[in-house]
C-alpha cells in the first residue's frame, strides 16, 4: 500500500485515537500569553481521580497506546501521581507537558523511577527577556531549574518544548544546542490563534520570512526534532517535512478537557467542534466512533477556495483551527499559507465574524504582550 | 541480524499490536516507534509467528503464497530493525 492510500485510511478515521491530548485542570499558576485553553483558573465541573481513572481504563480497553497530558499545569493537581501511576499500570504510555513549577528534586526523583513517561519542558525563549515575555516573569528560571532537576536526577532525554513565535525563530540553533547540552530532545510547534493566543496572533506568529526560515531549518534538522506534525502547511515550499502531512482533528487526533468534553483537537476548544463527553451513554469510545463531528470530519474534505492551487497535495489546505479562529473559511486557505493566499485574504476578513473560544479560565488580570505584569 | 526464512520470530515483549481497518498499529513502549502495519496478512503472520519454529513455517500455516515469500522476509526485516519483532534465541 503507497503512502498516500495510507493517508487516505487515516483520513477515513481511526478504532480509536493516535494521538489523544487531555488536559487534566484549567487551573495554572502561569498565564502564558497565548495559552491554547485560556486556562489559570480550576473549573469546578473538572474529573475527579475516581473519573479521570476510569476514563483511562476506558483508554486502556481501546488500546490507546500512550496519552499527551496538559493543561492548564497538570502537576497542580494534587492527584497528579495517581493518575501517572493508573496509567503506568494499565500500559497507558504519557507524555505530559509542564512550566516546571512543581519539578522539585523530589518530584524529579519519583518521576524518573516511571517507566513510560516523557516530558516536555515549555519554554518559549532561550533567553530570560525573549521567554518571559509571553510566558511570565520568573518562568525561564523555572524551566531551567526543573530541567536542572531531572537531569541531576537521571531522568533521561526529557523534552524542551517551544512553540514558534516571531521572536524565537533567530534562536532555534541555539535552543537545538540548550538541548543537547541537556541530553534533552527539542520539539517546535506552530502558534495556532486558540484561546488566548487568539489575542496575541497577529503580534506573536512568524512573519512569511520566518515561515520560510522555519522550513529551511527543519528540512536540514528535522530528523532529531519533535514537531508533533504541526507544519505540514510549510510543505507547500517545497519537499515535505517528516510526518503524516495531514489534518489528523478527529481522524487520528482529539482532546479531552478538564470537564471530560471531546474537542476534535487541541486548538479548537469551541462548541463548533465539540463531539461530546465522557460522560455520555457509552463514554469516550462512542464519542470517537459514533459523533456527527467526527463522522464529517472523516469524510473527503472540499478543496474550497484552494482547488485551483498546485501545492494543495502538499500543504493539504493547512490548519482547520488557524483558520476558524482567524475568521477565514475552514475550505480556504491557512491563515500563514506560503503563498500569501491566507494573508491577503485576511486583510478583507470582517472582523466581527471572528469566533471567541467557548470557554475562558483566564484569571481576572490584564494580560498584555510585553508582558510587564 | 536479519530475518530469513529460516528465522524464528517473536514480538518484541514491549510491543503491542492494535486492529485497525487497514491493518494494524504496532507500538513499542520502550523506543516509543509507531509503525503502521498495512497489509492484513502481515499482522495475521506476526500474531502467529511466535507459535512456529521459522518463519517459513509461519507462512505455509497462513498459506502465504511461496512467490510473496520474499517480501516478508524484507517486511519483517524491517521490522526486526525497528525492534518491533525480534529473533529468538
């Protein structure tokens, strides 16, 4: 079987999910400039240990090979051991993403006696002034010493997660050279316009030089970095970067929240793209394989305003969730298409139409870019 | 090592295997490898190789025409490379 009848079986949807994201708390003691879930405060309704285990038994029984944990921090939950030692029990792998604020020596230690478990470090400055601008004061500190920590305790290649803006892109070789002098892995990721980062896009995402500068660099790096696929819309300039190219929401890919909802991915916490919830009649694996949502977004997607354009088989029409929260059509191109397609676009978008993310934990400060507060 | 005919074969003991409409996913939760396995008859013939003494004797149990013989030798050597089976001992 060629590779692209591979893509069009995982277009068509998986028994069950790749790549699962669920964030266990909305609560966080940061409040990073452009949060994809608008978290800082708990919500009330969030699963409790009891739920959040038997979700992961429901996980177990569909054979979900391993979960990416977020937030929110996750580590603010009190039962945050529990949950890692339930899934380590059930052969649940996880891969959680943390600020690092409750990376102690301690906690180093007990995390580095887990099998099946990775971590991913967020920092999004390889510098003081560069990371604490979008992520908080204080937060660069914070990474560097929880990164201090695991390796002082053998924990092993953890990761450093950095999500692109257009104040990193300069510092790529030297976050690939902060790494490796942690024995750590890096792993890049696409800004999306979600949540609060759908505040902050137009200041913060890569200009079109960037994108460009992006690709090049992953094209000559891209083997020893993690990007969770996250920039197949750069394919369109040219060979393609590694991974399955594809808009995987729904097909291979979803999020749960903190309240137990199923979104089709991460960067859409929106009801447009709510499935359903764990909580429904026959749990997660009937919002997986029975949802309307999931069912459309399984089926041949329109080409839309892009059908006339030669690059459609590489950049695949890019982000379904860069496009809702920007206003453009899902059928049209990508908000950062290479070939300016979405830009100019944007520039005609009525404003008004752009949609607001459903929910908002953000605690009750003024949150402005520069981040002086 | 490589795998012949003459092999004998085991999953790797960290490695999983899950249905799927175009196969299988194998997953191996020490190198954290996801491999796609598409061709049902692949997985039907990892399931199973464990219990034979070769590899050739797996594929007349699963009456494996002899002239695609070749291509699982390189199937499952690629997959040995990935260590999602191995070879015993």
């Amino acid at each position: 079987m060629s590779v692209s009848n591979l893509s069009t079986q995982l277009k068509g949807g998986l028994d069950a999910p790749i790549c699962l994201t669920w964030e266990l708390t909305y609560a966080c003691n940061l409040q990073c400039i452009h949060c994809l879930s608008s978290s800082g405060r708990r919500d009330p309704r969030e699963l409790d240990t009891d739920q959040v285990k038997n979700v992961l038994d429901q996980l177990r029984d569909l054979q979900v090979f391993y979960i990416n944990i977020g937030g929110g921090e996750p580590m603010i939950r009190k039962d945050f051991f529990e949950i890692l030692e339930h899934a380590e029990h059930n052969n649940i792998g996880v891969k959680f993403s943390t600020n690092g604020t409750y990376i102690t020596a301690e906690n180093a230690q007990r995390l580095a006696s887990m099998n099946y478990l990775d971590i991913q470090i967020s920092m999004d400055g390889v510098d003081r002034a560069t990371n604490d601008a979008v992520r908080g004061e204080g937060s660069f500190d914070t990474s560097i010493a929880a990164m201090n920590f695991l390796r002082d305790a053998n924990f092993g290649p953890f990761k450093i997660s950095v999500v692109m803006t257009r104040h990193n892109v300069d510092q790529l070789d030297a976050f690939k050279q902060l790494a490796d002098s942690y024995g750590a892995q890096l792993r890049i990721t696409r800004l999306r316009p979600a949540g609060r980062g759908a505040d902050t896009w137009n200041e913060l995402h890569p200009t079109q030089a960037q994108q460009r500068q992006i690709y090049d660099w992953l094209i000559a790096h891209g083997d020893n970095v993690l990007t969770g696929d996250s920039f197949f819309h750069l394919n369109a300039f040219g060979e393609s970067l590694p991974g399955l190219n594809l808009c995987g929401a729904g097909r291979v890919v979803c999020l749960i929240d903190p309240i137990g909802d199923v979104y089709a991915c991460p960067f859409v916490i929106h009801d447009q793209f709510k499935a359903g919830s764990v909580h429904d009649e026959g749990g997660f694996a009937h919002v997986w394989r029975n949802s309307d949502l999931f069912l459309s977004l399984r089926e041949p997607e329109s080409e839309g305003a892009c059908t006339s354009c030669g690059n459609y088989d590489s950049c695949q029409g890019g982000c379904m969730a860069a496009k809702f929260f920007t206003g453009l059509p899902l059928d049209g191109p990508d908000p950062e298409c290479v070939i300016g397609a979405g830009e100019s676009l944007l520039k005609s978008a009525p404003v008004t139409l752009i949609p607001k993310p459903s929910m908002d934990h953000s605690r009750k400060v003024s949150v402005t870019v520069g981040g002086n507060k | 090592m490589t795998v012949t005919l003459d092999s004998a074969c085991e999953l790797h003991p960290q490695v999983a295997l899950r249905p799927e409409p175009f196969g299988a996913l194998a997953y191996h939760y020490g190198n954290r490898k996801l491999v796609f396995l598409k061709h049902p008859d692949v997985v039907a013939v990892l399931r199973d190789v464990a219990a034979h003494d070769t590899l050739a004797d797996t594929l007349v149990a699963h009456h494996v025409a002899p002239e695609r013989w070749n291509s699982f030798v390189s199937a499952l050597s690629s997959l040995e490379a990935s260590e999602i089976i191995r070879v015993r001992q």
